[in-house]
C-alpha cells in the first residue's frame, strides 16, 4: 500500500544521503519515486544536515530556488 501510494508522488523529491547507496536501493527509490533527484555524500552518516550545515541548507535552498521556477 505505501508504495503504491509513494508512486502517486508527483511532485520534485530531494534526498541526501550520508553515505553510499548500493545499486538495489538506488533502483528501488528511483522506481518508487520517478521525480527523486539523489544524493549520496559518503561518509557523512545519518545526520548530514548536522555534518554539513551550509553545504545542506545551500543544496536544499537550490534545490527550492528551482522548483519554484517550473
């Protein structure tokens, strides 16, 4: 049930990971979610936006910027 409502997701999606992802996990959250723009920033662990403060809120500001241009 929540994948398929995940697939519903139309909308731009970031996600920044911590660390690297393998080639299934990558595949299984592209296919979940088609509009998904993924970052991996290895070594960084769960908390990335603790570890990079201005790297993360710079990614997340353009990430925005963008979307609200479409």
């Amino acid at each position: 049930l929540i994948d398929e409502r995940v697939r519903q997701i139309t909308v731009p999606c970031l996600a920044i990971f911590g660390h690297h992802l393998s080639d299934d996990e990558r595949d299984r959250l592209h296919d979940r979610l088609p509009t998904l723009e993924l970052e991996e920033w290895p070594d960084r662990g769960h908390m990335v936006h603790l570890m990079e403060p201005d790297r993360f809120a710079d990614r997340v500001a353009a990430f925005i910027d963008r979307c609200s241009r479409v």
